[in-house]
C-alpha cells in the first residue's frame, strides 16, 4: 500500500488531501510514523526526527497515530488479497506476497491480474496500491517500491541482469545501515560491486549471511509463499517510532496484536499451543520469552492471558518494538476434553460473534479493551 497510515489519514480527512502530512507524535523526540507523497518532496520520510521533518517541511501538518483504524483498513485489503489467491502471506499490515502459480487458466496473465487486483482496492477502499510481479518474492517485493505510488512493475527473469546491478546494496532484502556501512567500508556499494567480491570476502565481512546476500544479488531467493494455515507461527509486531514508557499503552498494543493473531488463527482453523512475545527496548536489546499453553487454543482472551502473563513477568522499561506470536500450531483436531469448560465455551462464542461482526463490516468494528494493570 502506498504511504498507508498517511493515505487513510487523507481519506478520512478530505481537507488533508493533497496537503503534506506526517503521521507521528508532535514532540521533542517524536519520529515521523509515515509521511504523505506530498511532504516527501521536501525529504521527509517514515523514521525521521519530527523536529528535522518539520524544519524540512514546515507547512506539515501532523496527525496521531491511529492503528486500530489502520488495522481496520489492513482487513479490507487482505480481504481481497484473499479473492485472488489462495496463498497470502501477509508481511505487514500494509504489505503482502500472493502466489499466483497455478491460477492462469482460471484469472490470465499475472500482469493482468495485478492491474484487476489494484482496480478492487482503489474501488473498494480509495486507497493505491502498488504492485510487484516477478519470479520470486525477492523480486517482486524490489519490482513492488521501483514505480510507487500506484505502481505496477513486472520483473522477468531475463530482466535480472539489467535491473539489479546499479541498485545500491541497500535494495538487499536484510541490508539495514549498520551492514551498508561495513559494505561500504570495503568499496561495496552497489549490487554490481558485490557480484564482483570473491566469496571469501564477503564471508569474512557478512559471515553465515554471505551466500544469502550473494544469492539475492544474482536474484536467486528459493523461499515460498507460506499463507497462515502453513506457518510455523503467525505472529504480528509493532515498532513505535519513539520508546513508549507508559506500559499500560504498550498493553494496549499487545491485547489488540493478540486479537489480530487469533483471529487469524481461527480464519483457517487453526490452534496454537504456544505464545512467544518479542520485546526490543531503547536500547535496541531484543529479548524473546515464550510459554507452553496448558490446551491448544485459537481463543483470544486464553491467548491474552498468556501474553499479559509473560509481559508482566518482565522487569518494565521503555518499549521500541512489542511482538507477538501463536506458536507449535496444529489444525485443532485433538481429542475433545470429557467434560466442557462453561467459561471457555462462552469464550468460543465470544469470538465467534466478534469475528461474524468483524467480517460483516469488513473492519474491526469491535474489539476487547485493557484494564490498566
């Protein structure tokens, strides 16, 4: 999706339209959430300084963060990924693979499925969208940000060699700054330059990940799309531009994370007998703890007790990144217990009716709330 968080802000707010906008909190040490095609033209963009984006663009107008209503939004989206392909795998809430293989007799040429696909979520949701196609995830996660917004790239596999070469290393799906830099240190800039490092260099410099690296210069990524119902676990993680001290507010987060797994969860039919929760601090020190659930469950509110729990065992301190994810999943076809839980079956039809609401409206109409702890 293009620019999401500001293209919704737009669209909920028609005198937004067209203006710059900077999605993130207005403060002394906000961070820019998402930035507007509109305020980009002036340098601004996602994970920039507020204070640097708005001597930059001080026309900008700034706007909260709203995630529930960009989840809601998220929803619609995935449900019409959903229409053209069995195999969705989300990536975030604004981004996705579909695997189109085995489709063409009934939908045509990828190319013309993907301009069909762009046309449903600008009718039905007012949003762009843009589009990738190629071989490989790789390549079409590449092709998808070459034309935004409201792109549509194809990538052949005859393409590869005349694409990749001058795109700078940092187009490498891993490559954060820190890698750049240390590529950078060796005279590595560009993908063309490390195809002509010898792979012993690249060894010394990026070690186990070399040959990934190496790999995806050449365009080679032999990974599937893995929907829901064929992962390992099926998680959802937020990083907030600013470290949150308020744990109440990332409690929040994570009630609303544990409700969009599980409803995922029971989408395919799906249980977990386990819960992971990732936590970055400020200090950018990432800690995962994870726990065996007693049954397995697609239940939200037995999924968010065990979350809370393994949240509140940790000693408190400011929050770059909350994580969660339903983990050791099974298609939920164990033998039933001899005798019913009432509370657990008034659970299962809470669920129930939260995700007939949900799907009715297209949008996460309804929703549980937190307790301050």
């Amino acid at each position: 999706m293009d620019a999401f968080f500001a293209s919704v802000e737009q669209l909920d707010n028609p005198s937004l339209r067209g203006k710059p906008v900077l999605v993130g909190h207005d403060g002394p040490r906000g961070v820019v959430a998402a930035a507007s095609y509109e305020s980009r033209k002036f340098g601004c963009r996602s994970a920039l300084p507020m204070a640097i984006a708005k001597r930059l663009c001080p026309q900008a107008i700034i706007v909260p963060v709203r995630m529930h209503r960009y989840l809601e939004m998220s929803d619609r989206v995935f449900a019409i990924f959903d229409e053209f392909s069995p195999l969705v795998e989300p990536l975030s809430v604004d981004e996705a693979f579909l695997d189109l293989n085995g489709t063409e007799r009934l939908q045509g040429a990828p190319e013309a499925v993907a301009r069909r696909m762009k046309k449903r979520i600008r009718d039905e949701t007012k949003l762009t969208a843009s589009i990738g196609v190629a071989p490989n995830k790789f390549l079409a996660k590449l092709a998808s940000d070459l034309e935004k917004p409201d792109g549509l790239t194809i990538v052949h596999a005859e393409d590869v060699d005349h694409i990749l070469p001058p795109l700078p290393v940092s187009k490498l799906w891993g490559i954060g700054r820190v890698t750049e830099a240390k590529l950078e240190s060796v005279g590595i800039r560009t993908i063309a330059d490390l195809r002509r490092v010898p792979r012993e260099l690249l060894e010394r410099h990026l070690g186990s990940e070399a040959e990934r690296y190496w790999n995806l210069a050449h365009g080679i990524d032999h990974r599937v799309v893995t929907p829901d119902r064929d992962a390992k676990s099926i998680g959802h993680e937020q990083t907030f531009e600013v470290n949150v001290a308020d744990p109440d507010e990332i409690r929040v987060v994570l009630m609303d994370q544990v409700e969009h797994v599980a409803q995922r969860l029971r989408k395919h039919g799906i249980q977990a007998r386990g819960i992971s929760l990732k936590i970055r601090y400020g200090d950018f020190q990432t800690i995962t703890r994870s726990r065996t659930l007693a049954t397995s469950t697609n239940s939200t509110q037995e999924l968010w007790q065990a979350a809370r729990d393994v949240f509140n065992e940790w000693p408190f301190q400011p929050v770059r990144l909350i994580g969660v994810s339903a983990e050791r999943l099974s298609s939920g076809d164990e033998q039933m217990p001899l005798f019913t839980d009432p509370e657990r079956e008034r659970q299962k039809k809470l669920d129930a009716v939260a995700d007939q609401i949900n799907q009715k409206f297209q949008k996460r109409t309804i929703g549980r709330g937190v307790r301050p702890k």
